[in-house]
C-alpha cells in the first residue's frame, strides 16, 4: 500500500488498482510493478477515485459480487467505468465487466460493461485445468506468442459489434475459444 498516490499528471506514470477484495491481488500488484506501473490496492470506495486505470482480478466471482456491494465499492466504480476508465479483467474480472453471465447464480451482478456472453468455469472444475497457447488476432498490440494458464476459468461465448476478439486457445480443450476481447479502454481475459 506504500505507493506514492499523487496524481498521474503529477508523477507521469499512471497509477493503476488493483480491486483488493477477494482474488489474486498479490500476483497482479507484482506484474504491475514488475512492468513500471504504480499500484495501489482498492478495498475502499475512495479509493476508486484516486487510480487512473484498474485491474479486476481472477477469484470467486460470486464472492466479489457480494464484496463490491457490502463494501460499497459497486456505485462508484460503475460510475468510474462508465466515465471511460481503462480497465482489465482476468478471470472473475472478465465475469463481473461481461454483459451476460451464463452458469452464474441469480444473486450475481456484473457492470455489464463489455457486450459479451461469458460462461462461467466453462472448462470444469480444478482438477481439468491447463496450459494453452494463444492465438493473438493481427493488430492485437499483444505479444506474438502467448501461453496462458486456464483454472476453472470462463470463456466467451459471444460478443457484440463494439467487441474486438484479441486471443483464442488454439489447442487444448479450449481450441478456437475466444480467451481475450477489448470494448473501449476495457480489456477482458
């Protein structure tokens, strides 16, 4: 939580959060830092206002449905997200930025944020995890050659007009499953 929280105006290096209320907060904080960014850990709603860009971690997405909402984190960050904030979502992130969530229970609200179909632990349970390689759409602005890590991870099921398909497994029980889509300054892996 150390992090030097003054403005990016200020410093010129975006300050980026990292949704800290239930997850792999901890492994996206170091990418973050390995990568220049500075970070911050968001559990609280004023938080939320002082980061530039936000990443919504992998996790329980149930659990982080029911967490936004009793500590007050849901208003102020759909608000930040439909002013135009950049945000990636990995794995639960994914599920709580799609606009409909399939396999998901009644009591789970997403921010309906990026016009696609995600299925929820679409690969099975833990023990059916895996590796896959990527394959990364021309233009992508994403390294060639990318291996990704699927545990009981979502997959898209359909996207919108607006969406940009980034990546698809191309091997694995995942092959030809969209794995990566961009809306806007939102990114969902």
């Amino acid at each position: 939580r150390g992090e030097d929280v003054r403005s990016s105006v200020v410093t010129g290096i975006p300050l980026i959060g990292v949704l800290a209320v239930q997850g792999d907060v901890r492994e996206h904080v170091v990418a973050l830092r390995i990568s220049g960014a500075r970070t911050i850990t968001v559990r609280r709603p004023e938080e939320v206002a002082q980061v530039d860009g936000l990443v919504i971690p992998g996790g329980e997405s149930t659990t982080m449905s029911q967490l936004l909402d009793s500590n007050g984190l849901r208003a102020p960050l759909a608000a930040r997200l439909a002013d135009g904030m950049a945000v990636l979502g990995t794995c639960a992130g994914a599920i709580l930025l799609a606009s409909d969530i399939r396999d998901g229970r009644e009591d789970q609200a997403s921010f309906q944020s990026i016009d696609v179909t995600v299925r929820r632990n679409a690969y099975g349970r833990q023990l059916a995890s895996f590796e896959a390689d990527l394959e990364v759409a021309d233009g992508a602005e994403l390294p060639a050659a990318i291996h990704a890590v699927f545990i009981r991870a979502p997959w898209v099921e359909s996207v919108g007009a607006e969406v940009s398909v980034l990546a698809r497994a191309e091997t694995g029980p995942a092959a030809g499953a969209v794995v990566a889509v961009r809306q806007g300054p939102l990114l969902a892996t």
